[in-house]
C-alpha cells in the first residue's frame, strides 16, 4: 500500500492538475498491474463491498483510542471525515506492513465471509501495522466514498499519457459495468476495443452567463434565442446501428433513458444531436420534480417509465451523415435539424426545441420574464454565424437566466461543514415567520465569502444557545436573502414547500429580525410559481 | 472569594487588584507572553517576564513594563506571584497566583514538549489551574519535532531542485524562531518578511541564538538567492511581494494542518503539522502534574475538553475567551 500511499499523498498535496496527472500516470506506468486496476477502479466509485458497519468502526476505534464513544463522536464532526478521524485517534502504529494494495483488497472483500469477530480481528491488525497515511486509506477502502480530488477526467488523462493511448478512447473503456476482481489491466486497458469508436461524443459547447444588456452583443438578426430548459444537456449518438447517451460530465447514460433507444427508428445512422434530456407529459415539458425521480437510477422500473417519461429536445445536430457538422454555422446546423426533425412522428423521444421569435431586445426581455411559465430558466442566445465551439468559452453563446426568486429569512440553526470546509460553519436553516414562531423552510450552504464564513462562524460560537450533537441552534438575530430557482409544495417539510437550488445571495445586516419574510409570503410564491 | 475570578475584561485578581491577559485596558495587567490575544495595547501597567518584555516592547511601543524573571516571587497586595516557563514561545510563562496558602496557575498558551529555543515547559502544583484547550481533542496528536523538521527539510531540498521558491507560512513570532531552528541551512538560504525579520532582530539582541536569515524587503533581488526559503506571516503569502519571487511553492506550518479539511481550505502546496500549543496528550498530561482538582478550560474546544475532564474525575468549567480571530489560528 506504500505506493498507493505516495500516489495519494502527491495528489493531496497539490492543487495544480499538472502535478496530479504526472503523479497518477507515473503510478500507472509503475505500480503493479492489479493494482493500477483497482485505483482505477477507485477513482471511479467501484470499491469493495463495506463489511464493517461505520457504528462498529466508531466502536472500535474508540477501543482502541482509549476514549469514550462520545469524545469519538464529537471529534467526528470537527475533522469531517469518519476514516480520517479514525486515522487521527489512533495511537502511532508498533511496526510497519508493507502489503500492497491488491492484497489489502483482498482481505477486504474476504471479511464478508466471516464472523464479526474475525473482522474486528483484521481491521485492529491492519490499524496497528499502517502508517497514518496507509490508515486513512484502509479506512477509506472500508467505509468508500472516495473522494479525493481525483476526477474521473483526470484520471482518464493520466492513463492516455501513461499508455499512450488516445483520451476519449480512455474514457470510453472506463464506463460501464466491469468488475476489478474480473479484468485485468490489459483487457481493461490495452486490448482492442472496436466499439470506442462508435461512442465517442464531441465536447460540450458550454454557454457563459450573459452579465450585460443583451443590446450590446449587437443586432438582433444575428442572434438566434431559444429557452433555456432545466433538465439534463445530453447527447445521443447513432452510429453502427447502436445509440449511445452521453452527459455533459462525459458519463455514458444510456441504459438510464431507454426510451432514447427508439431514436433509431427514426433518425439514420451516423447522426449526433445535442440537446436536454427533459421530463415530458401532456405535450409539454415537465417540472423538474419530475425529472429529478429518474435521475441516479441506473435501472429504470416500468412504473417510472410510464410516470416521468423523458425525451431528448434536440437544439443542435453535431454530426449528419457521418460528418462532423461543428464548423457549420449555427444557422445551417440548425436548418438541417429542423428539417430532420421535422418528420418525426408525435411519439418519437426526440423533439425539436423551438426558437423564440423576437424583433428587438426589448421585446424578448418581455418575453424572457415568462420562461418560468414556459417550464424553462431563461433563454439561450446562440449567434447564427458561429460554430459549435468546444468546452466553455465566451462570445457566440450565452444564457440570460431569469433572476432567481429571493426571500428574507431569519437564519435558526447552523453546522460546521465537511472537509475542505471542516472547522467553520457553513450549512444553515434558515426560517420564516408564521404569527411569532419561526418555521424552518430551507437549509442552504452556499452564496457566502471565505470572509463572510468566517464571520458568521466567529458569530455562531458566541451565539449558540443549544447544541444537538453537531448542530446547533442559534439566537434568531441574522437575516439572509435566500435565492432560488423554483418552489414545489413538499409534505415532507414542515413548511410545506421544498425549494431548488437554495443559496444565501446576500447577509441582510441591515434587516432587523422582524422584517424577515413570513410563511404566508412563501406560499404566496408557492402559489405563482409551483 | 476566589484567588482569581473571570471578568468581562479577563482574569482578576481581587487579593492583588490585577488582571492577566485582560482583553480590555484596565490599570495592572500580568501577561503570559507577548501575541496580541494575550498582550493588548492600553493598560496602564504591564509586568512581563524578562524574556517577554523585549517582544513586547517592539510590538506596544512605550509601555509602562516591569519585568521579573521565571520563579522569582513577588508580592502584590495580598498575593504573592511568580512566573514559571510554558514552553509556547520564549518568555511565556504560567502565573502562579498564592493568596493564603491556595494556589491558582493561569497557564496562557503552552506546549509540553521542549522546541530548542523556548525555556521548557514546567509544572506547576496548584490547586486551580487555569489551561487553554485549542487542541483539546484526541484528534490532534504531534509527531516528534525531528520528523517534522525532516518533512520540511526535504520539502525544501525538492523545491530548490526544482527551481522553486518555498514560501512557508507561519506566525511571526515563536513559530517563525522555532521552524528557523529546524531548518538545515545547506539547502539554501533562509530569506525572512520584514514582519518576522524584526522580531528576530529583537530576539538577538536581548541574546537569543538564531540562525543567519537574510531580510526580504522591497530591495531584495529574488534571483540572487536561488534555492531560497522564505518565512513569511500567512496573510503575506499571496501578496504582491510574495509574487516576486516567481516559480513558488506555498506550505503552511500549523497545527490545524493535521485536519485534511483545513490543509485544504488553506490551498498551499503542503501543510506541516507543527504547533506551539499542546496536543491531546500533552494537555492531558500537564493536567495531571498540577495535582489541581478544579481546572477552568478556555480559548479552544472548551465545552467537549471540559466534559471529558470532568467525566474523568475532575472538576471542570468552561471560562469564556474573547476570541482572536485569525490571528489565533495562525499563531497555532
């Protein structure tokens, strides 16, 4: 585990990408073959089965710390991380081991088939022999999540320099459904793979947010305006008689929407469509409640299927005849995909998303202010001239998002974050009045500064008037403008609405306590938007 | 009434009508060592030990400060007080507090274990004991100062063989002296911010043996010290003058880096587990050698560290702190 334990410790220790690839591809060209499987395996989310409880781990660990649970506990929340807060209580190891990693999985996945006895027996062994370094990994391996500033992409990147392979092809061997304990790093990695090909997506095209008038990106006939969807950017290839789906963070998703499979149907081979993955009824897009039920199913049951069915609103054709339309102009692209999709008959899963019409700018800010009407966030300004250009840059596309809703709300409860930011609060509740109680309505984590995290830590220490475990309730004092994007009746909250994507976008210090908004403001919003 | 009682403005004493480590300017203050949490500007007399009142001086200017140096007595009103070594930073003392025949200790900051340049911790028996606990949890463990030493070392000789400034954040004084002294001064040489450099200067005069550093003010030309090391106050390591130096890398040496979350937060390059406040097991251990059965915890983890205190048979309270802010962080 040494070597897997440098290769960790040279990823931790920098925060320059450059340094985390030449890392991780000299482990890959070094390390030994079944390892080099499995870190990927880690890397990408496929660990061992946990066979230890994270309870009896505490347990355990605390034994051994010499410490009560409770002290064990409170330490928990403080660190922000369970296998390094083991790692950390933990007396300094009698001798060093110097197993590798595919043998420390290996006794892993073995402590299935055991007692828990004999499990105990295993992870206190391995506790007293692993330097703090290799402890926290153990305790990673056994309690997963591993989440170490590794993505998926970098990894995919080390492994084209490493082996001289191509980096998309990478990718492509990576997804699926492969079992470490199965392959082998040549099958995985270096044996043919003639389906690469097929699959291989273009690189999003990523708009930038439009943060001025739209009257100076220029005329209006240049630009081309469409709304702006709230579901998932997808793209769907169809080559080789097969369909691939591709999300934007480049994760193949195929087998989650299997109603896209019908776009062979319709639409001939060696085609690539960009456009959003959106929940679809009634003949017209769905909230995105609805979508949001099939999203992180991997498998999809009949019943879901028939409730939140999904279609594809195709706004771009990427590929068309096998060629690789991306220097086409946005106006001739998307003369070919109106006329490609305009055939299709009114139950295909792919659609074409409309353009909105508009002669001035002014009239389609009028416009734009009704997209939430329209199930949509804003509007999409794409120039008709332009290509279809590669990850996120400036100039030929922007989107001019609604303005979020905003309410005032009296912040009630706080707990410190997690990891990068353990040791400051930072997750909040934040409540509404109802008469002259307080009614928690939403908890929000982010929108604030370093500084203004700081502040209101500094503030919440002083401030606490009752502790429950890592949370804590505080004076009702300080008021925050809470920005959203949508409002749903919830009967899982008690406030009786749930809210998407909840920030804190301003500290009101100038907002006396009792200016906060009320609940009777919340529905009235509930009403007008949900 | 109590040897000592806990004020809005800090630590009185009745018996002796004085303060120690007030927050706010009172008439008498006794201070435990010279960081701006504890020494704060505008009382109307300081006494300090001899070795403190240099630093302090520097930093407040021109105070009325009477010194007195570690174990002697002396007598103020009814109370008869001492300084005793804490081993924080040099100059930092306990203050035992006798007023018939009960003994109090207000500990300020301190570590346990002896960092070759401070005089080393002593205990001091007493019946109360007043202790901080800002690493009151059983998380926070030190590896010997040597193999720290040897992490920085070789962080440095990498740096320097890459053509690469190292930048190592730390506080200005204590630590920045400690960490000098921990350096191996054949891997290149050790460049200082002004901030640090004048407490140096302050340290060799009253006669404190440190290292040869070289002053990185506006005049100094990056390139004529390749393969440098450069001690630099945390907030000066994102600066202008830090961009200087070009081809960098940025470690911070503090306690709070033995948490992976906080590493992070901070974005250098390393962290380096290194603290002048006592660990888990050095609170608990200097705890013990009081023989005190009352214990007051402040400034730090208070509510979980007295709990535990108390689960394990002493009597134990929580003290409120003023908090120091950043600068507390830094400074462990």
């Amino acid at each position: 585990m040494k070597d897997f334990a440098a290769l960790f410790n040279a990823i931790d220790q920098s925060t320059k990408t450059t340094v985390k690839v030449a890392a991780l591809a000299d482990y890959f060209a070094n390390a030994a073959e079944s390892d080099r499987v499995w870190t990927i395996a880690i890397f990408s989310g496929r660990r061992p089965k946990r066979a230890v409880t994270t309870t009896r781990l505490r347990e355990w660990a605390a034994e051994v710390a010499d410490i009560p649970l409770w002290l064990f506990e409170e330490a928990y929340p403080i660190v922000g991380d369970l296998a390094e807060t083991i790692a950390l209580v933990l007396p300094p190891p009698d001798e060093t081991s110097d197993l590798g990693l595919t043998r420390w999985i290996n006794t892993l996945r073995a402590l299935a088939d055991v007692e828990e006895s004999a499990r105990k027996v295993v992870v206190l062994e391995a506790w007293r022999t692993l330097d703090p370094t290799q402890r926290f990994l153990f305790n990673k391996l056994l309690t997963g999540g591993f989440r170490i500033g590794v993505s998926q992409k970098l990894m995919t990147r080390a492994l084209a320099r490493a082996t001289g392979g191509d980096e998309a092809e990478m990718a492509h061997r990576l997804m699926g459904d492969w079992n470490p304990a199965d392959v082998t790093w040549h099958s995985l990695i270096e044996a043919a793979d003639p389906a690469a090909n097929a699959s291989r997506p273009y690189p999003f095209y990523l708009a930038y947010a439009l943060e001025s008038e739209p009257e100076n990106l220029g005329k209006p006939e240049d630009w081309q305006a469409e709304w702006k969807w709230d579901g998932i950017r997808g793209q769907l290839i169809l080559r080789d008689g097969q369909h691939f789906v591709w999300s934007r963070g480049e994760e193949l998703m195929t087998n989650r929407f299997p109603e896209l499979a019908r776009a062979r149907d319709f639409i001939p081979d060696g085609t690539v469509l960009d456009g959003e993955i959106l929940a679809w009824g009634d003949g017209v897009p769905q909230n995105f409640n609805v979508l949001q039920k099939r999203i992180g199913r991997k498998t999809v049951p009949k019943k879901l299927l028939k409730d939140a069915p999904v279609i594809l609103y195709a706004y771009d054709l990427l590929e068309w005849q096998g060629q690789d339309m991306r220097d086409t102009a946005q106006k001739d692209r998307r003369a070919l995909l109106e006329k490609l999709c305009k055939g299709l008959p009114e139950d295909a899963p792919i659609k074409l998303s409309p353009t909105v019409a508009f002669d001035d700018w002014r009239a389609l800010a009028q416009t734009r202010s009704n997209a939430r009407e329209a199930q949509a966030e804003g509007l999409m300004l794409k120039r008709r001239d332009s290509p279809y250009l590669t990850g996120r840059k400036k100039g030929d596309w922007w989107k001019w998002k609604l303005d979020p809703l905003t309410i005032d709300a009296v912040m009630i409860y706080a707990q410190a974050g997690s990891g990068r930011r353990a040791n400051l609060f930072t997750d909040f509740t934040f409540a509404v009045w109802n008469g002259n109680d307080l009614v928690p309505f939403t908890k929000a984590y982010s929108g604030l500064t370093d500084e203004e995290f700081r502040k209101i830590t500094a503030w919440v220490k002083k401030n606490t008037v009752q502790r429950f475990g890592p949370v804590r309730s505080v004076t009702p004092h300080h008021v925050f403008e809470i920005a959203f994007e949508g409002i749903q009746a919830s009967s899982r909250h008690k406030s009786g609405v749930a809210l998407r994507f909840p920030r804190m976008s301003r500290w009101r210090r100038d907002k006396p306590l009792q200016e906060a908004n009320s609940l009777d403001d919340l529905k009235e919003m509930l009403k007008t938007y949900g | 009434m109590s040897v000592l009682t806990f004020t809005p403005d800090g630590i009185y004493c009745a018996a002796g009508d004085f303060y120690i480590d007030p927050w706010r300017p009172v008439p008498r203050a006794l201070i435990t060592h010279g960081h701006a949490d504890h020494a704060r500007w505008g009382m109307g007399n300081y006494l300090a030990s001899d070795i403190a009142a240099p630093v302090m001086r520097h930093r407040l200017g021109d105070i009325a400060l009477d010194t007195i140096t570690y174990g002697e007595r002396r007598v103020i009103g009814d109370a008869t007080v001492s300084f005793h070594p804490a081993g924080h930073v040099p100059g930092s003392a306990q203050i035992r507090v006798e007023v018939a025949g009960e003994v109090w200790v207000a500990s300020g900051d301190y570590k346990v274990v002896d960092d070759g340049l401070s005089t080393p911790f002593e205990p001091v028996k007493c019946h109360h004991f007043i202790t901080e606990s800002t690493f009151g949890l059983p998380v926070f463990r030190w590896q010997d100062q040597a193999v720290i030493a040897t992490q920085i070392n070789d962080w440095w000789a990498g740096c320097a063989a890459a053509g690469k400034t190292a930048f190592l954040g730390c506080y200005a004084l204590g630590k920045a002296q400690r960490l000098m002294s921990m350096l191996n001064p054949e891997i290149g040489p050790i460049l200082t911010h002004t901030a640090i450099e004048n407490t140096n200067a302050v340290m060799r005069d009253q006669g404190i043996d440190l290292v040869d550093t070289i002053r990185a003010d506006a005049d100094l030309t990056p390139k004529d010290h390749p393969g440098a090391l450069v001690l630099a106050p945390p907030s000066a390591l994102g600066s202008a003058w830090a961009r200087k130096f070009g081809a960098r890398e940025t470690a911070f040496a503090s306690g709070w880096m033995a948490v992976r979350g906080i590493r992070r937060r901070r974005a250098g390059d390393r962290g380096f587990v290194i603290s002048d406040h006592a660990d888990w097991v050095g609170l608990l251990s200097a705890i013990k050698e009081t023989r005190a059965e009352n214990i007051y915890v402040t400034h730090g983890y208070t509510d979980i560290f007295a709990r535990y205190l108390n689960a394990e048979g002493w009597t134990a309270e929580v003290v409120p702190t003023e908090f120091g802010g950043d600068e507390a962080e830094d400074a462990a």
